[in-house]
C-alpha cells in the first residue's frame, strides 16, 4: 500500500488520502481512509474494548479475546484473528436498531482478504445468514458497494471489475 500510496503522489502531485478525503464522505469516507492507513494509524482497539459496544455473554468471548489484538495492513494477515468471534461481532453491529458502522469498519477495514472471506464464511455458518446481504440491507451507496467489494475473493472481484469496464456503451479499456 505504500508503493501504491507514493507512486499516486508522484503522478498526481496529492495524496491519496486528502483525494479521498476530498472526494467521498460518511461511512464509505471513513472506511477508504482506514484501508490507506499504516497498521500503526489503524483505529481498531485491542482486547475488550475492541468490540466495547458489542455485548457478547461470557461464553460467546473466546480465550484470545483478552489478548492484544496486533494491528496489521489489509494486505498482510492481522495476527491474533478469529473469524466467529468477528461474525458475533458485525452480527451485533447490524441486529435490532440502527447500524453501528463504526464495528463495520473496524473489523472489515482491519483484515486481509482471506480473513474476510472466513468471516463471511464463520457469519453463514453460525448465523444461518448471509454477510453481504445483511451488509447491503443496512448500509447504503458506495460504502455498501465497497462493502460487498471486500468480501469477494479475488477472481470474483477480478470478474465483477471486468463486467463493470465492459458495461454500456464504450468499454473502459484501462479497467481491462
């Protein structure tokens, strides 16, 4: 991400974190700046503060729960990761009243792509629901886009880019 990060800088003479600061806003604004932090910047908090608003019963908290929870780039695996424990959480973000995106963010913007996908996998699996479509039904626009783009493996992802270049009238050649 830094190689990314500076080569956008040398071509574009801007960061890429005051274009994104510039160009989007809300939860999507929130969530694109914590993908462009360094694992040192991120805001995810360690042990039982992490999930402070989630109120999971003593059983539900898993030993490593206590443990320091070692932030790390979305491109590198971050260390101490439990999938159920990350599928309770974001279930609890999104049942009952209101959505809080803040959880969203904090474990989706904090875990690589493989992490993510044994969430979407550990949510189905213990909730008998289906991640993105919990996501997409309480999020909205490009943060739900963005959402719904990190939980898809790589091929997916790969084919869903494809489709959009090719979509419409003209075909977005650079995309391709």
């Amino acid at each position: 991400m830094i190689q990314i990060k500076e080569e956008y800088e040398n071509t574009t003479k801007r960061s890429l974190e005051d274009h994104v600061q510039s160009d989007t806003s809300g939860d999507y604004r929130k969530l694109l700046l914590e993908l462009l932090k360094s694992p040192n910047q991120r805001t995810q908090k360690p042990g039982k503060k992490k999930y402070e608003d989630v109120n999971l019963s003593d059983s539900e908290q898993p030993e490593i729960y206590d443990e320091e929870i070692i932030q790390q780039g979305t491109m590198t695996a971050a260390k101490n990761f439990d999938a159920i424990r990350d599928a309770d959480a974001l279930r609890k973000a999104m049942k009952g009243a209101g959505t809080d995106e803040k959880t969203i963010i904090s474990i989706l913007g904090n875990r690589d792509t493989n992490q993510r996908l044994e969430i979407k996998a550990a949510f189905k699996n213990k909730h008998n629901r289906d991640l993105v479509a919990d996501l997409k039904s309480e999020t909205s626009g490009n943060f739900s886009k963005l959402l719904e783009k990190l939980l898809l493996d790589p091929v997916e992802l790969d084919c869903s880019e494809l489709k959009q270049a090719v979509k419409g009238v003209g075909t977005n050649e650079e995309a391709i």
